[in-house]
C-alpha cells in the first residue's frame, strides 16, 4: 500500500506537520494537504527536512470538491485540520461548525465515494469535560463545555456513523493535551516559556488549578501511526496520552526551574474560561492503546519540555509574548 499516497489535512500544522515527517520517515508516501493561501506558504512544512520527499496540495477542508481531489489516488488519509483555539470558539462559534464538523464530513463522503482503505479521524480530551472519574477511559461520557468541544464531538459522532452506516473503515484517534516544538502561542507550554524567555518575571495566564496529561507531539505522532497500523481499531475510539497529571502552576515552576529563573504568576482574566466551561481536570487511561499497538510514550515530560524550551529559544521571533492571544 506504500505504493500509494496517504493525505494528511493540516500538514502544515502543529502535530500535523511532525506526523507528515514520521509518516514519510516510516516509508510512506504522503500527500499534505495545506490551506490555501496566495503565498503558497507551507507552514511547518516549510523548513522541513522532508519538505522535498511530499507533495503539497493547497485547499480548504471546508471545500468538498478540493478534499475529493486531494484524496484521489489515495490509500488512506489522516484528518488532522480543523479549528483548535478554544477561547476563540467563544467569540465565533460558526466557523469552528463549519470547520470541525463539516469539514469531516468532507473528508468522510469523499473517503466513501472513493473507497478509501483506511480514514484516520482527530479528536481531543476536550470531548470528555471535566473528568467525571480518573483515569480518563473512552468509555467516559462526553461532555461538550465548550464550542470547540461540542464539534468535535459531533465530527467524533459523525465518523463513527459513518462506519456503522456505511463500513467505512474509521479510526478515532484522540489525543490528550499535546505539547512540543511549533505549538502557537494560545497553548499554554510556549505561553509560559516564550513570557519567560523574554525576561518577564511575571508570567500572565488563566486558572492554575486545571489539570492536564502533558505528551510529547513525537509521541503523539507516533501514537497516530500505531493506530494507523493496528487492526483491532477499525470503529474504535483510542487515546493517546501519559496516564499522568500535572496543574498549570505546577506546570510553571517545573518550567521556571528548567530554565532556573523564579516568577510570579498574575491572573489575567482575558485568559480565564467560563465557569461552566473549564476543564478542572484530565488524566488519560492508555490501557487500550499499550493493549492493542505497540506503543509507549518515549518522553518523560522534563525530556519533552526540555526539548521543547530549546527550540522556542530558537524560534522566539515567531510568537509576541505581550500579546494574548485566544
């Protein structure tokens, strides 16, 4: 089947980008599917060292006729695009609708009508709320406290109909909460770490008290390729996460004493959620994809934060740390 390509929408994204270059590191030919834009600008792919081994196609998700094309001559295709910023999904719900939800369906009709093999399909711990008991299993109640939450729910909802309707051969990956190298600046690892680099002693975020399971992007590319390869999870939904927790404050003394520096944390309320909406806390139970691939987290969370802090150093002149933003 490497014979033939595999789509990747939101190839130029965060974790788009690193498992387009694991995808083509493990032999498979990849066609990355990049937003249109008048600059033919391909994002992370940019700079990629693999930038030559792909093909770029631009379009938009949201456009039927770009997503059958693009998927065309293709053997699967791993759906990554999609709105991400949550706070933002306060201000405008629609577009993250337009975006999560029929962009999937997209990607779903197209896939069928032309008889994919295999749809890789991206959700989010989000879908499962505050943590109603931990560790958090895929059996959890899903709980829409947000927008962005709520359509990716209904994407989530939407893919699995369309195996049981029509046995379009879906996989649900979904990921807890991913840090690393080219994250934007609305995550709160790089909103830490740039204010930090930048020589402010007072780091302005949201609520402390959250907690999240922090993994690796590597590792979370990884995790899409071993369920893109296991046979016991067609129709299934699979997390991917560390099976551990930390809270934001924790989060910023760990960072603060890596980069050896002492701070003060000031509660900036643009970056608070609503009440109801925040997530308190998030923990994944992995027990199902150690059970049914291979894979393991190969990133304690200093590794990955120490590799992560590195290359923000690097790349600084990409984010405006004065700046919040949803």
């Amino acid at each position: 089947m490497k014979s033939s390509p595999v789509l990747v929408t939101g190839a130029a994204g965060f974790i788009g980008s690193h498992l387009t270059e694991l995808l083509v590191e493990q032999g498979h030919r990849v066609r990355a599917l990049v937003r249109y834009n008048s600059r033919n600008d391909w994002g992370w792919l940019e700079d990629s060292p693999i930038a030559k081994d792909i093909e770029v196609v631009l379009g938009d998700v949201r456009d039927f006729d770009a997503i059958y094309r693009a998927m065309k001559g293709c053997h699967a295709v791993f759906h990554l695009a999609a709105l991400v910023g949550i706070p933002y999904s306060y201000e405008s719900p629609l577009p993250y609708v337009r975006t999560n939800v029929e962009g999937t369906y997209n990607v779903l009709e197209a896939a069928r009508q032309l008889s994919l093999g295999e749809v890789i399909v991206t959700s989010t711990s989000e879908t499962y709320g505050t943590a109603q008991y931990v560790p958090v299993d895929e059996r959890h109640p899903l709980v829409g406290q947000s927008p962005y939450s709520a359509t990716k729910i209904a994407a989530d909802q939407l893919a699995l109909s369309y195996h049981r309707s029509f046995g379009l051969p879906v996989k649900i990956v979904r990921p807890f909460n991913t840090y690393g190298p080219r994250q934007s600046a609305r995550a709160v690892v790089p909103t830490i770490t740039i204010q930090i680099l930048s020589g402010m002693s007072e780091i302005r975020l949201g609520s402390l008290s959250p907690t999240r399971d922090l993994t690796f992007v590597k590792d979370t590319a990884r995790g899409f390729h071993e369920i893109f390869r296991s046979d016991a999870s067609w129709g299934e939904i699979t997390n991917v996460g560390t099976n551990t927790e930390i809270s934001v404050g924790e989060l910023v003394e760990t960072i603060a004493r890596l980069l050896r520096v002492e701070v003060t944390v000031i509660q900036d309320d643009q970056r608070v959620r609503p009440a109801a909406s925040e997530v308190e806390r998030l923990r994944c139970d992995n027990a199902k994809i150690l059970r049914v691939t291979g894979w393991r987290p190969l990133h304690t969370l200093e590794q990955g934060l120490t590799e992560t802090i590195e290359w923000l150093k690097r790349h600084r002149a990409h984010y405006k740390p004065e700046l919040y933003t949803s």
